[in-house]
C-alpha cells in the first residue's frame, strides 16, 4: 500500500529528475497521472443573448446592489460624462479626501485608451498614461484621483466586470491603486453567465485577468463593511450602447 509519505517523496525525486513515480507540473519528469474525467454538466450558456436588454438589466441590478453608480450613455456623450465624473471629483463630498486640493485633478489612464473619450476634460486636468515599458510607480499611483480604463467582458448574472491587461486596460496596478475607477463597458461586451466569460478569456490565457464584482469592500471585521481596501473606494461604471 502506497502511503502519502511514500507518494510526496517520489514526486519530490521526480521532481529533482530522480528515479521514483509521480510526475512535475511540466509532465516530463516521472510517471504521469491517470487522467480524470472532468464533469461539465453546468450550463454553459444563458437564454438571453449578449448584450441583450434583459441582460443589461441584470447587470445594471447587480452593479447597484454592490454599490457601484452606473452611467447608461451613448458613444456621443461619453467624453462628456467622463469628463463630468473626473471633474465632480474636487466639488465638497465628491467622494475623495485630497490633501492640497489647490492641485490640479490627475488622472492615469492606459497607453491605448481611446484618445477620443477623453476629449472633453478640462485642460487643467491632469492625464498621466500608463504602460508596461513606462510603468508608474505605486506611490505615483497613488497621488492620483482616478483612473479611466475600458474592459474586456462583464457577465449580468454575477454583476462582475473583467479587465484582461490589454492597451485600453492596462496594468492591474492602476485599477487597484487609485480611489476612483471609470470603467467603459460596452453593451455588446455584457453576457449572462460565467461560462461564456471564460470561453471568451480562454482566448488569451496568457493574459493577466482583473475580476471586479463592485467598489473594492469588505466584512472581515465584526461584519462592519469598510471600502477601499484592496481597490478603488468608489466604480463608477459607463455602459455604452452603439450608435443607432
């Protein structure tokens, strides 16, 4: 009879290269294990299609509930409204407590966000761009008000929005660190259910996945709910529907 002791010390040999059963994450070293069946009875799909009016319903109703604030608009007044929410962050109760608030706002954004959405901020605000060949450091970060980043998919049912790095993302340590997180979603980026989240991720395994359910909060503590722990204090996010 094999033993755990027996079976953890001939995967470390195997692992070291040396005579013994077991195997290596790569696969190359030892004896592989047999495979197991993997069940995928779940649903794999919702009944609504994406980017649906039921399914934006539902996600609007999940972002709410996490108390994010949600900006239904279209392509024409997004500039607009980015530029409404960025600067409504210096007005008395604007959600941010800035030391020196005689500086002018500052705002990161990824390198390959969209140029045109930022139109409208007043000029005296201060856009600071982002990426992994010129990164900010985490206190320059962290002297910023907000940050304004698209997304790659947001799935209704679980009221979870996903960043998967790319150009108009960025960095996960610039939709961490900030206070404020404008996050862009297109309607035609929303699905029902999880399962078809990851289908449309596992196009890019490689790429470094940011799950956001709601302004960053927790309970930890005598079940009082403290925000702005390990992210963004305040989400606001913009739904966009296309033109037409």
């Amino acid at each position: 009879m094999t033993t755990a002791r027996t079976e953890v010390l001939a995967r470390v040999r195997a692992a070291l290269g040396q005579t013994g059963s077991g195997t290596t994450p790569s696969g190359t070293v030892g004896t592989a294990p047999h495979p197991e069946p993997v069940p995928r009875a779940y649903r794999a799909a919702g009944e609504h299609a994406v980017g649906s009016a039921e399914v934006i319903e539902q996600l609007v109703d999940r972002l709410v509930d996490y108390k994010a604030h949600v900006h239904e608009v279209t392509d024409d007044a997004l500039p607009a409204t980015i530029a409404t929410l960025v600067t409504d962050l210096s007005e008395p109760g604007g959600g941010m407590d800035r030391p020196g608030s005689d500086r002018s706002l500052r705002v990161v954004v990824p390198a390959g966000l969209d140029d045109a959405w930022l139109a409208a901020l007043p000029a005296d605000v201060d856009v600071v761009r982002d990426s992994r060949e010129h990164p900010l450091a985490a206190t320059e970060l962290d002297a910023v008000d907000a940050v304004v980043t698209a997304a790659r998919v947001a799935i209704s049912e679980t009221g979870t929005i996903v960043l998967d790095g790319e150009p108009d993302q960025g960095r996960r340590a610039i939709s961490l660190v900030p206070d404020v997180h404008l996050c862009v979603v297109r309607t035609d980026q929303a699905v029902q259910t999880v399962p078809e989240a990851v289908r449309l991720l596992g196009a890019h395994p490689e790429r470094p996945l940011t799950w956001i359910s709601g302004p960053s909060a927790t309970s930890d503590i005598e079940l009082d709910r403290v925000e702005g722990v390990h992210g963004p204090r305040t989400l606001h996010v913009l739904l966009v529907a296309p033109a037409g």
